[in-house]
C-alpha cells in the first residue's frame, strides 16, 4: 500500500508561502528565516530584533496555518545572530 508522504510537495509548497507570508508581514526583520514542516509539526526559526517582528511572524503563521502544533523558535537578540546559527 502506497501512503502519501503528507510533508512532501505540499508541505514544500505550504513552507514557501509561509515564509513570504512572514517576510511580507514582518517587512524582512526576521534574519535567517526558516519555516520547516516536520512530522505534522511547524517549526518557524529565525532572529530579530523587536519583539513586536516576532508578534507579526506568529499572526502571519496563524493565518496561514491554522492547524497546531507550531514551535516558533525566533529569538529576539539585539545584535547580529552568531556565526555557528548561519551554516
């Protein structure tokens, strides 16, 4: 029996539009932006430096997928993010 890999196109498809949803809606501020759907599983990673950018990450999420779990893993740091997070 052959079952549909649910992370597959779809999943791609559902993370790019996720991703231009929040670059959209947080103007860009969020750096090294990462929208991953794993195991049914959003996970949203990045860096800011405003909590209010991270604030219109979720509501961009949240209007797009509306389904949970959601681990949104944006930290809010005031200088540039650290080397060993851009590989």
């Amino acid at each position: 029996m052959f079952v549909e890999d649910p992370a597959g196109a779809n999943g791609e498809k559902l993370e790019r539009d996720l991703e231009r949803e929040i670059v959209q809606r947080t103007w860009g501020r969020i750096r090294q932006l990462r929208v991953e759907l794993r195991d049914a599983r959003l996970v949203v990673r990045g860096y800011t430096s405003s909590y209010y950018a991270k604030q219109l990450a979720l509501s961009a999420v949240r209007e797009v997928y509306s389904s949970d779990p959601v681990d949104l893993d944006i930290q809010v740091i005031s200088e540039s993010p650290p080397c060993a997070a851009r590989a």
